[in-house]
C-alpha cells in the first residue's frame, strides 16, 4: 500500500488525523510541509480534498465505466445493467480491490429527472446483495439475502427532490443525491454450470425508468466521449488532478449531489477557500505558494488512516474497521475506504481484514513462503461467504498459473490430521498435494484481503471480537 509520498511530511501529517483539524495543530504541519504565509487557508483545502474525495472518485469512476456505446465486459452506457459473466481477471482496472466470489450485477443511473425502478427475480436461495450507493459512496439501501430474502422484489429508486406515486408493489428507496451505483453481488460457484444459473438470474434483473416502467423499453446508445482516459486506473486519475481542477469538479457535482445535513458545519468553512456547495468555484480564494501541496498532503492524510484512525483495528497482522458503508462525518474513513475499496458494504454485509505485513511485522514478498493455520472449527464465521484474495501493492489482481486470485471453501480445502486447515500463500506451487489450499502469490510486495459477507453476529463473530483472523506466518525457503 501507498502509504505517503515523502516520510519528512508525516511527522506533521499525524497532526492533521482528526477530522477537522484544530488551530492549535497547524503551526507545525504548515512548517514541515514547506507551507509558510496561509496556513490557515492550506488546512481548509486539506480538510476539503478528504471531504471531496469520494464524490470525485465516484464521478470518475462512473466516468469511464459508462463511456460505451452499449454494455461490454465491465462497462455499460448510463441507466443499463452491467452483467459479468466470469470473475474479473488480472487486467481489470476499473476498481480496487475487486473481488473474486462473485459476479457483479452493476448500474449508474441518474435519479435527478426522474426515479428508475430496478427489478430483482426470485434468486431461489442463492445469496446476493444490491447495495445502492449515493454520490457520497453511502450504502444507502441493501436489497439482498440477509435484508430482504431471496424472493421477487421491485424497487423505484427515487432522486433528493422526489415526490410522486408509484405503481403498485413497487417500493420506493430515496437516494440523497442524483448520481446512484448499483454494485449488486450474484455468489457464484465459478464452475460452467453454476456461471450458467447465475447468468439467468442477471438476464432477469432490469432496470428502466420510471416513465417506461410496465411498458416495452429499449434504453438507448450510450455517448462516448473519446476524450476520457480509459486507460490509467481511476484512483491514479483523481491522484493526478491539481487542486484547482480538483475542486472545480467538486463544486460541479455538489450541484446535482447535495452533502448531507450534518456537513454543514463543515462546509460552512470551505466558503473560506471558494467551495459553496450549489456554486461553481472560486479558484482566487486559494493561495498560489500552497495550491500544488494540497493533493499530495491531502492523499496522505487519507492513507495514514489505517496507522491513526481509532476504528481501524489492527489484530496478527490484519486492520479492518466495521465503519463501512456508512461514515457520518468520519470524512477520513470515508476517504480512505475510497482509496483502498470503493463500493464496500456496510459492516453487516460484509467485513474485509487486510494484511501487509506477517506475524512478524515483516512486509510480504513473493520470496518468501507463508502458511496461515486455522485451529479446527475456526475458519471463517460467516453466513454468506468467505474468501481470502492476493492482491499486488496497488490492490489489483496478481497473474498466476493457475488463475486463482482468492480461496475459499469452494477449493475443496483439505485439513490436517488434527482438524486445523493451513492456507499456502506463496509464489510456486507448494505440490500438487496441497494445490486445494494454495493462493499463489505476485512475485514482489502483495497484499492479502480476507472478505466475510454477512459475517456471523453471535459469537464467534468478528464484529465483536470474539473471533479473530490468525496471523500469516514466513515458513523456511
């Protein structure tokens, strides 16, 4: 993981963890950061970049995944269901983090003009989840197994200003801004047979507005806009925009995308800095000797969360927090579950304990061999599903001969004589033997991400401590 881009800046940077950052804390950041007339006006934007951080990725990300004429593999023109139909592979860039279990049943669509009513078949049990997430990246709704069961379900998708009659057996679900993500999740085995009742199940799923909803519909080419960077990896695009391009973009999205309540307060002082929400930005009010710093100290603050952040625990070598999905005013958490895993579910659905280093504290290498041993009746406590996935230090899927990016249950693991069950995470095979419980590693620096959806709530649960995930142990080479 990317932690920050110049160690001397961070000395200053764990002042600036909370957040909102408090006069008494700035005579120092400002000084190791190079920041010498306008501190004051530095922190503010700081405070601003965390702030906007998820509605500019959000943006961006819907961006390049609608920029099509018509669905294809990962993307789909505004307003139309996106259907994988197998596991994303190592050349997926779209999102970080992806995951390996499921098949994602995936949408943007704009609720400002009027509300889209989305359509869930009877799912017979299998287990799913379609959380909606606003422009703010909220987990605002969660139809899915653990919510609302496994039966036909018909939803109308409502915009902030929304008032009006819905047919009936159509449920309304308001959504706090005009941009909306359905990132909905099919489980899926990952045999032909299973990819084949699963992909029935997205044929079934639809998605139409309001004004068409009951009626025959043809949703109509997307724009592509052959300006648009398809390339470069979202998070790498927002990294790269300078301050001024940043919150113009910001201001823009505000319009359309209203902060919730409780940002008042802090949003009433980024007026300082130009940034209303409702007004297009005032870049004169920013001061030109910091404006190029306030990316690059902005981003840092964001990932030095898992070190500062009192809800990110950090247990045998793996932090996690159960403050996902919805972030009230933790601004920096927001901002950091953006950087590392936008589109997370609320904790109830599912928890993602992630590990850089080993039970020794050492960071991972492909060199190296590591064992991880769960004691007998100890995997994973979990209602839905749950997976451990290798990912390479900027959180995307690793190459490996025999194309397996995560393990889980569905291996066929095989446990030892004493009932324990060893996972091999390493770059070579560990022997055909032990192939079941191999999760091959990248060749340099890797990151491992344990999921657990709809995470059991009695004990042994991770959400109340009474279940923790073992360490990752170096074996002998």
């Amino acid at each position: 993981m990317i932690i920050t881009r110049r160690a001397a800046t961070l000395g200053g940077l764990s002042l600036f963890a909370g957040t909102s950052i408090s006069s008494s804390s700035r005579a120092e950041p400002g000084a190791i950061a190079g920041i010498g007339e306008g501190l004051e006006e530095f922190a503010l934007a700081t405070d601003a970049y965390v702030y906007g951080y998820p509605l500019v990725t959000m943006e961006m990300t819907r961006r390049i995944i609608t920029n099509v004429a018509a669905p294809v593999g990962t993307r789909g023109p505004m307003g139309q269901i996106i259907k994988l139909r197998q596991y994303p592979d190592a050349s997926f860039r779209d999102v970080t983090a992806p995951n390996a279990d499921t098949l994602y049943t995936t949408a943007f669509f704009d609720v400002g003009k009027e509300p889209w009513v989305f359509s869930i078949p009877d799912m017979k049990d299998r287990y799913f989840l379609m959380p909606l997430l606003d422009g703010w990246t909220t987990v605002f709704e969660v139809p899915g197994k653990r919510t609302t069961g496994t039966g036909a379900q018909t939803y109308a998708i409502t915009g902030p200003g929304w008032k009006g009659t819905l047919p009936a057996g159509v449920k309304e679900l308001k959504s706090p801004t005009s941009i909306v993500w359905l990132l909905g999740r099919i489980y899926c085995t990952g045999t032909p047979e299973d990819y084949a009742e699963v992909h029935k199940l997205q044929d079934q799923c639809a998605l139409v507005p309001l004004s068409s909803y009951g009626k025959p519909y043809t949703p109509p080419a997307g724009t592509v806009d052959p300006s648009i960077d398809m390339k470069t990896a979202v998070r790498e695009q927002v990294n790269k925009m300078d301050a001024v391009a940043y919150f113009t973009l910001l201001c823009k999205l505000m319009k359309d995308n209203p902060p919730a309540a409780v940002d008042a307060p802090q949003l009433a002082k980024f007026a300082r800095i130009g940034i209303v929400p409702g007004q297009d930005f005032d870049a004169s009010k920013l001061k030109a000797d910091f404006v190029k710093r306030v990316p690059e100290i902005g981003f840092d603050r964001i990932m030095l969360q898992f070190k500062v952040n009192k809800d990110v625990k950090d247990e045998n070598g793996w932090f996690f927090t159960t403050k996902t999905g919805i972030y009230g005013t933790d601004y920096l958490m927001r901002a950091f579950i953006t950087a590392i895993g936008l589109g997370a579910n609320r904790p109830q659905d599912a928890i993602y304990p992630t590990s850089t280093k080993d039970a020794e504290g050492r960071k991972y290498s492909g060199a190296n061999k590591y064992v991880m041993n769960f004691p007998k009746g100890q995997l994973p406590p979990a209602d839905g599903f749950w997976s451990l996935t290798m990912y390479d230090s900027a959180y995307f899927f690793v190459n490996n001969p025999i194309n397996r990016y995560s393990i889980s249950a569905r291996q066929n693991l095989q446990s030892n004589p004493d009932g324990s069950t060893d996972l091999y995470v390493q770059k070579d095979s560990p022997g055909k033997d032990k192939e079941s419980n191999w999760l091959p590693a990248a060749a340099g620096d890797f990151i491992l991400m344990l999921r657990m959806y709809w995470p059991e709530e009695k004990n042994p649960s991770i959400l109340d401590g009474s279940w923790k995930v073992p360490p990752v142990k170096k074996v002998g080479v």
